[in-house]
C-alpha cells in the first residue's frame, strides 16, 4: 500500500449509531488531518494532528471524536450525527505541518446519515 | 463567508481547445495560491501553485495567472484533453514567517469536462 489510505469507501449509519472512520499514511509524515466536504461547500479543515498531538480543532461539534494513536494512523469516530453531518470525510497527511503541495489526501470515505 | 469562490460550478470545452477556470478571493492577506484536481473517487492531488510575488507560473500545459490588483486567479489548460476532465479546485493560504504554509481556504470547485 502507498499514499493515505482510508476505509471505509462508503458508510451509511442512522443518528444513533456510532461509527468509525479510519486513515493510514505510508508516507512517513508526521501530520494528518481531517477535512469535511459538504454537499456545494468548500473543503474544510476539521482536526489537525502533528507528531501525534492535537493542534487544531476548528470548532467541530464533539460528536466528531479524533484519534491519533501514531504518526501513521488516523481516526474519526462519530456518534449521534444529524443528516447534515453527510459529507465526503477526507483524510491527509504531509510532514511537519505543512500544507499546500506537501499535503497528501486519501481518496475519501461518502458519508450518509439517516 | 467565503473567502475564496469559484462561481462556474461546471465548465464544459472541446478537446484541443483551451479550459479557463477562475477564482476570485477577498482576503488580501492571502500570499500563495494552489489549484487542485480531482478525480471522481479520489482524494485531490496537488496541480499547480503561485505566490504573490509572480503573477504567472507556468507547468507543461497548465498556466496560472494571478492578478492581485483584483484579488483574482485563473487556471489556462492548452490545449485541453479528455483525460483533464475532472472538479478544479483553488485553494489560497498565508504563508508562515518560518516559511512554510499555513492552513489552506478552498473554494467550492469547478467540474470540468473535455469532450473529445
């Protein structure tokens, strides 16, 4: 496996479930990051991780829960989402924190909430 | 409100012929400019930057021209192929004092489509 990858492709979860979205980097990068994209939104940045710790959190609501166990692995865990939670969840990386052409992105998990 | 737009949703151009794809911003603090392709069911891959300090950076066949007087980027593909067709997307940032980028602003994204 190369790049960022993220599983699952596609996930669909009624309010009350509770659901995880995982990323792994083969990059050797000590940053990643959570991005939302909304349905005719721009991308938006949700988590930001570096050398495993938190340094970003742009004001997500807490039924978004992330988890860095190591440089290589990213979680999201959701729980109790509301329908306008659906969106493509993307996942990146890149080395000490730097964006732009550094930032690596996975192919995405499609989320529906019903 | 956003602070980078891109208000053609969807372009649609000839093979051969040239796709121009726009994006305006209002926060003139903005100093580097990236533009973004992705491909349905993938993530967004780097294309092609700028920084402020140039108004025109040029890759094989993709040119970006920035103009800063009025807060405006375009993306020239010359000439245009089938295998181009896919969502543009531009993103502006700051860059940091230690150099490197700070957290990139998106616009929503342009749908190009090259038919052959």
């Amino acid at each position: 496996e190369t790049g960022v990858t993220q599983t699952p492709r596609h996930l669909v979860m009624g309010m009350t479930n509770k659901k995880s979205l995982k990323c792994e980097q083969h990059l050797g990068h000590n940053a990643m990051y959570w991005y939302k994209q909304s349905a005719k939104k721009p991308l938006e940045l949700m988590f930001v991780y570096s050398l495993e710790e938190r340094v970003e959190n742009n004001s997500v609501p807490s039924r978004f829960s992330p988890e860095c166990p190591n440089s290589s692995h990213l979680f999201l865990h959701l729980h109790t989402l509301q329908p306008e939670d659906s969106a493509l969840y993307l996942c990146a990386s890149s080395q000490d924190g730097e964006f732009g052409e550094k930032l690596f992105f996975g192919s995405g998990t499609q989320l529906s909430v019903l | 409100d956003q602070q980078v737009k891109q208000n053609s949703p969807s372009l649609s151009v000839q093979e051969g012929r040239i796709s121009i794809l726009n994006c305006d911003y209002t926060n003139s603090m903005f100093d580097y400019f990236l533009w973004y392709k992705k491909y349905p069911a993938e993530g967004p891959t780097f294309l092609i930057s700028i920084s402020s300090i140039k108004d025109k950076n040029e890759d094989g066949r993709f040119t970006v021209f920035l103009n800063k007087s009025a807060k405006h980027l375009s993306l020239h593909i010359v000439p245009s192929q089938p295998g181009d067709s896919a969502v543009y997307f531009c993103a502006a940032t700051q860059v940091n004092y230690g150099g490197s980028q700070g957290n990139l602003i998106f616009g929503k994204g342009t749908k190009l489509s090259v038919k052959p």
